[in-house]
C-alpha cells in the first residue's frame, strides 16, 4: 500500500474520524498556485535533507511527466552520466543536449522515482522474466540494491518504480505535490477494482461448482492456487491496459466450437443429406460474391432468397 511505502500517514479525516480541513485546504491552496509558484517551491526545499513527506515533482520541460522526489542525492549534475558517449560525459550534458535545457555542472541532483512505471495489474509469473522481474528481485532488499540497478545517489522505496536523478533547477511542483495522497489517489482504485476481480471470479467458480459441476471441478482445480486464468476468461480486453483478457481463449474457442460443428455435420445421420449439397451451397454463394459486392444495401432477406434461387435454377433438391 501506498502509505506504507511513502512511511507517510495519508488521510483526510483525523483520529477523532473528522475530516482533515487542513490537508483538504493546503491541497486546493497549492493546486491554485500559478507556474513560478511551484517552480519556487522545489527550489526552497534543502539541498542538504530528505524531504518530508516526499512530493510529486514535474520537468519543466516536460511538465506532464511526473516523479515522486525524496531528497538531495550525493551528486550533482558535474558527475558522470552512466550512459556515456561521446557529446554526453555528465548529467548536466545529458539535459542539455537531450532535452534541451540548462543546467549548472553545480546543480544538485535529487533521487526521484518515474510514477509513469505504476505497475496496472497483478504480476503473473512467466518463463521468460522481463526486465521489470529483474527490478522487482533487486528490489526485494530496500535500499540496499545492487550498483547494477542503482547507479549512484538514486533510491527506490517503492517496488516497481524506477529509480532516477533529477536536477533541482530543472523541475516544479505537480499541481497536486502531495506524494502519499497522489498514490492514493492513483493505487487506492486499482486496488479496489482488482479485489472486485478477484471476488468475482471466486463468486463464478462458485456458482459453477453448484449448477455445472462439470465445469465447477475443472475451474476449481486451475484456480486452486490462483485466480489468474478465470479472470484471464472473465476480463475484456477494454478493461485492461495489458493483454490479459479473454480475446486469446475467445479465438482457441471458436476454433473448437468449429471443429465440433464441422465434426457433428459429417457424421450426423439426419444431417447427412444436407451435408452432400455442401458443395454445391459454397459454389452457390461464390456465385452471390460479386452481385452482393455490387449492391452493398442488399438487405440479409434478398440474399437469402437470391442463394435460394441458384439453388433452384441448379436443380438442387433440398427437401
């Protein structure tokens, strides 16, 4: 959770369960408060210790990008970039020829987190770790990551997020800088929403298990440890940023679903008849292509009675 993370307390109402008029006020205050406003703001803060709580801290050349900022690192923007190449040797190269704004070899750098890395969605485990299941290992252990990970003067306290270095001159304040009440603002919903998921899909099985009991037994042995296939079979794909949704099951299905129709037509005794003027069916509606291609308002009731037509005129007997 986000309040545990941040090490913040974040809420709107006080211990005697009132509402927090002064946090509700600060907050608006601050969201009125113009550009100049907020870039003086972040350069009011020490250069020396953590900031408390953390804040939401916006480029200024790029203002809807956001990172959630914990304090002065031990670097500044003189120190070597750790992509080095041959126009970029240190941090202050690195702005000023990458995104275009200056800043001082002496500027202080401040370790940031990219908040555009939120993770969306519960995390499956999958062959092939990607580069967020490395992060994710190396995050396991706080701050005490490997140089690998973190180059120097950067911290990650939130798992999933990236870890940066921002110059101080170079950023403002997000119009809502509060840290531990953005997050909220952002995770607290997903959190819902995928609980909501989950009871769901437990609900579904369950209901399954009472009237199917077929499909009830098969769904409780792959949900036994986990829900991530149902709700693999239950989640649109407008309802998720990723692909886990239901359009992958959906084609597998009608491609079985094809197979046992053509499988039922070819054996079926009272069937079979029509299976044998199959043939002739199909070259009767290729014949239909080009006359329905040519009148694209034909309705459905007129093809059918055209199709019908060359059926006849070919002497097909359907009766």
């Amino acid at each position: 959770m986000p309040h545990l993370i941040l090490n913040t307390k974040c809420r709107c109402l006080t211990k005697d369960g009132d509402l927090d008029w002064d946090r509700i006020k600060n907050t608006v205050n601050e969201y009125g408060r113009t550009e100049e406003e907020r870039i003086k703001a972040v350069r009011a803060n020490s250069q020396h210790t953590e900031l408390q709580p953390p804040r939401i801290w916006c480029p200024i050349y790029d203002p809807h990008v956001s990172y959630i900022s914990y304090g002065p690192s031990r670097l500044d923007c003189g120190a070597p970039f750790p992509q080095q190449d041959e126009e970029i040797e240190t941090y202050s190269d690195y702005f000023t020829k990458k995104r275009e704004f200056e800043v001082k070899k002496s500027t202080k750098l401040f370790a940031v987190q990219r908040q555009w890395y939120l993770p969306r969605k519960m995390q499956r485990k999958v062959q092939n770790p990607s580069m967020f299941d490395a992060w994710k290992k190396k995050l396991e252990t706080d701050l005490d990551l490997d140089d690998s990970v973190l180059q120097d003067g950067e911290k990650c306290p939130c798992e999933g997020l990236v870890g940066a270095l921002m110059p101080i001159d170079a950023c403002l304040e997000a119009p809502i800088a509060d840290a531990s009440l953005m997050l909220h603002c952002l995770v607290l919903p997903q959190i819902l929403y995928h609980m909501d998921r989950l009871m769901t899909a437990q609900l579904f099985v369950e209901h399954c298990s009472d009237r199917l009991p077929i499909l009830g037994s098969h769904l409780r042995s792959i949900s036994k440890n986990s829900f991530d296939d149902v709700l693999e079979a239950l989640t649109a794909k407008s309802c998720v940023l990723q692909d886990i949704n239901y359009d992958r099951l959906e084609w597998l299905g009608d491609a079985v679903l094809k197979l046992i129709h053509t499988d039922a037509l070819l054996h079926s005794k009272d069937l079979r008849k029509w299976v044998s003027y199959l043939h002739e069916v199909c070259t009767a509606m290729g014949c239909c292509v080009p006359a329905i291609k040519s009148a694209p308002r034909l309705s459905i009731y007129r093809t059918v009675a055209f199709v019908c037509g060359i059926l006849i005129s070919s002497n097909i007997d359907l009766t």
